[in-house]
C-alpha cells in the first residue's frame, strides 16, 4: 500500500501519512477522503456515517472542514456497499462495518486516532473501540444504542429480502441486516469497557435515533467524557445545525492532549 499526501515531518521526524487505497477483508475497496489540518498535529479524526448514507453527507463534511479549519486531520469513509464503495448494500451490517473500521485504522500510519461516528455508525464505533485500543477518543454523533429497538421501531412492519428501508427501492431490507441488529440488541454493556475519552452530541428534535441513546450510552461510560445538546437539530444536523455540532466537537478534541 502506497502512502500519499502529508509529506511533512512531525513529532520527533515520525512521518504521519495517508494511504492511497483502503481494501476490507473481503478485498473491497472503501472510498474515502482525507482532509488536512496542521503539520504538527498528530490527531486525526476517522469520520463514519450512519445507515442509508456515505461520506460525502453535508454534516459530515461540514464536520471535516471544521475541523481542518481548527487544524484537526479527519479521513471521511464510507462502509462496503454505500456509496462509491465497493460491495453490495444488501451485505452490509453492524458487524460487518465493524471489521471495515478496523481495515481503516490498519492502513492508517502514526497518527493519534479517534473516531467520530454517525448513528448507526457510532454503535459501530462503540463495539470497535470496545476492543481495539488504536481508537485513542470516541465522538458519538446522534449515536444509535439500541440496535433491536431501532430495527424494530423503523422495519418492523417491513419484510426482509422483499422491502426497503423508508420506502426506498435502492435500499433493500436483507434479513442478515435485521438479524445482526437482533443480535447486538444494544450496545449500552459493551459500553461500561471503554475507559477513552468521549464525546456525545445529539438534536433535541431527532426523531430517528431517540437522544435518550446517547443518555443511555452517556450514563455508563467511564471515561473522560461531555454531552452536548443542540435546540431544533433533527437527526441530520440540517443547516446551522451542523456547524454548531461540528465546532462543539472541535472545541472538545482541543482540549484533549495527544
């Protein structure tokens, strides 16, 4: 794997850099896209998405410019079978994006990594740095909980393999997806082994993902850890909102100390 961009030395002459290509286990290739901040920072936020969704939402990358404008390095990507990632929909789930972060942060070099991730893809980042220590700070971002709950509240009257999410043909329902979901049933006990720094921010007004998730996850982790709440933000941080959410996160990670 050929490492690209950031040629620039920092920290003791380490090289910090940014590989060209990321593949998964299954040899897909994850799209993705680096953005950088100062040459002497060493953090590097990893930035998922939630479900339905890609790297390129606006409140993502909203998140990614706020962030380099604070001089904070961020690496967009987006999970096997959405987007211009390689897979197919239909064989993503939790686990599976699971495995996929943990491909990214194995192509990463060395950097200070945390992770930042959107609804589905927090619970994702929940159960990845409840076992990977390279995950050095969590931000849960609307963060999904409560798999079962969510799966059952959203397709419950949906039958996999034949339906789709929200009425919407381009996203099928596959029964791995909805089985997987039944399995972790929620994330809240994994949650009481992660000692890192964590970050939860969440709209008033989400009415995908309850804010009593992030309440629940909030309530048990025993790190260093903030909660912040934004008035009026549904659960795709809409406009404003998403730069308010995005500078909250910024002004959190400065004052962590790599």
């Amino acid at each position: 794997m050929v490492a690209v961009f950031l040629p620039t030395v920092v920290n003791g002459g380490m090289k910090r850099s940014i590989p060209n290509e990321i593949r998964n286990a299954q040899g897909e290739r994850l799209d993705f896209a680096y953005q950088g901040g100062s040459p002497d920072n060493p953090t590097l936020v990893v930035i998922g998405h939630g479900i339905t969704a890609h790297k390129d939402r606006p409140m993502l990358i909203e998140l990614s410019n706020v962030l380099s404008r604070n001089g904070i390095h961020s690496l967009r990507f987006s999970f096997s079978g959405n987007g211009a990632s390689e897979g197919k929909f239909e064989e993503f789930t939790p686990s599976k994006e699971v495995a996929d972060l943990g491909s990214v942060l194995d192509a990463l070099g060395d950097w200070h990594v945390g992770y930042a991730g959107h609804s589905l893809g927090a619970l994702v980042g929940v159960l990845r740095a409840s076992e990977d220590s390279r995950i050095r700070f969590l931000i849960s971002v609307a963060g999904m909980a409560h798999s079962a709950a969510f799966a059952k509240r959203e397709f419950g009257e949906v039958t996999p393999g034949a339906g789709c999410m929200w009425d919407m043909p381009q996203f099928p329902l596959s029964r791995a997806l909805i089985d997987d979901m039944n399995r972790i049933g929620s994330v809240v006990e994994t949650a009481r082994k992660i000692r890192v720094p964590w970050f939860f921010v969440y709209g008033l007004a989400d009415d995908v993902v309850p804010p009593q998730d992030s309440k629940d996850l909030f309530a048990v982790a025993s790190g260093p850890k903030r909660l912040v709440e934004i008035p009026g933000s549904d659960h795709l941080f809409p406009d404003a909102h998403a730069t308010t959410m995005a500078n909250a996160v910024a002004s959190w990670l400065k004052e962590l100390k790599p």
